[in-house]
C-alpha cells in the first residue's frame, strides 16, 4: 500500500506458540479486531479466557461486547 500502513492482528496460542487466526486491514478500528477474533470462534468455539494489552482498539464496547457475549473472560496486561 504505497504511502500508508497496514495492521496485521493475530490470534496466538500461549501454549504452542501456533499462530491460529490472523487478518490485514488498513485501519485500526475495532471492527477488524472483531472480525479476526470472530473467525476463529466460527471454527473453535472460542476461549476461556481473552489475554489483551491495554490498547484502545481492544477496549470499545464493540470488542469487549463479543468476549462478553460469548462468556469468555477478558484478562488486560497492566501497562509497564
């Protein structure tokens, strides 16, 4: 994309290391966290527990909302 950015978001099991779902887009909006997330509950089922840092896109209620509808526990790493 010539003059701009592109976000890669992943989904990452702690345990394995595996990469399990991932997607590109050119904006940082919280639709696209959900579309990454959702993807992968499709085929999984969904965690136990969610693992995030404190950025904004993974706060909106558009993000936390799909965690909390699927009852699955929202852990944030604490910033340094």
């Amino acid at each position: 994309m010539k003059g701009g950015f592109m976000y890669l978001s992943e989904v990452i099991d702690w345990e394995t290391r595996y990469v399990l779902s991932w997607e590109l887009s050119h904006s940082l909006e919280a639709s696209f966290w959900v579309r990454a997330r959702t993807r992968l509950w499709w085929c999984t089922g969904g965690p136990e527990i969610f693992n995030t840092d404190q950025e904004s896109q993974y706060t909106p209620d558009e993000f936390t909302g799909v965690l909390k509808e699927r009852d699955i526990a929202i852990s944030i790493a604490s910033s340094h």
